[in-house]
C-alpha cells in the first residue's frame, strides 16, 4: 500500500445547518440501500454515512468534515447517474442529483477536495507457469 494525493468529496455541514434527527432510544443500527437513489440511516454516524456515500454513485472517496458527533436518523432521495459500466440508465431525470439532494433533505454538502488516500501499487504482473 501506499499513499498517494488524490481528488476527494470533502462531507460538510451547510450555512443553514444540518436536517438531521436524533435516533429514537434503543432504535438498533441500521444504515442501508433501500433501491437505487434511496439510503435510509437509522442510529447512524457521519462516519459512516460518508464511508457509504462513496459507494453509491459518487466516483470519489467521501471523507467526513462535518464535526457532527453522535448517531442520527435520516433517509435521502436522489436520482441516480447513468450506470456507465452497465450501458443503462438507473433512473428516470425527474428528481435531484445527490449533492442538491444532500443540501435539500439534509442540510449537507460535499465540497471538491485533495487529500491522502490509500492506494494499491502492482509493482508487477506475470503471466501463471503452465503445470
């Protein structure tokens, strides 16, 4: 492994503030994909909310800068980019991208960044010997 300065989604709170609600007492932890475009987080940290935001669509890593401590409970809507390596749209163009999305329904936005990331260097490939 190495480290190398790659583009980033900074994860930071809005002017307005965030939109989120504090987890009923005792309410389990649950943090996941309910369809394309459609997240719902349950007991969940900014954390982790990040770390899911960089696999669902957004081509870049998503560090958290939000300062927000504690779980939250919270769902977001969004419409899904085109599915490049599958050839197909995932959804229809009538609602939000997520970062209007983040700003609308959660009070969140992600900001253009550089930071270190952890990357895999293959110093080098060779073909299997035949048995």
């Amino acid at each position: 492994m190495d480290r190398k300065e790659l583009p980033v989604y900074a994860l930071v709170v809005t002017r307005d503030g965030p939109k989120l609600r504090s987890p009923k007492p005792g309410e389990p932890h649950r943090l996941y994909t309910q369809a394309p475009g459609q997240l719902a987080c349950f007991s969940s940290s900014m954390d982790e909310f990040a770390a899911e935001l960089s696999e669902v669509g957004i081509s870049r890593l998503v560090l958290n800068e939000t300062k927000l401590l504690g779980s939250y409970d919270f769902s977001l809507k969004w419409t899904p980019q085109e599915n490049p390596d599958a050839g197909e749209s995932l959804a229809s163009t009538s609602g939000p991208s997520i970062f209007t999305a983040l700003q609308e329904q959660l009070g969140l936005k992600l900001q253009p960044a550089k930071a270190p990331v952890e990357v895999l260097v293959i110093d080098r490939v060779e073909r299997p010997s035949e048995n």
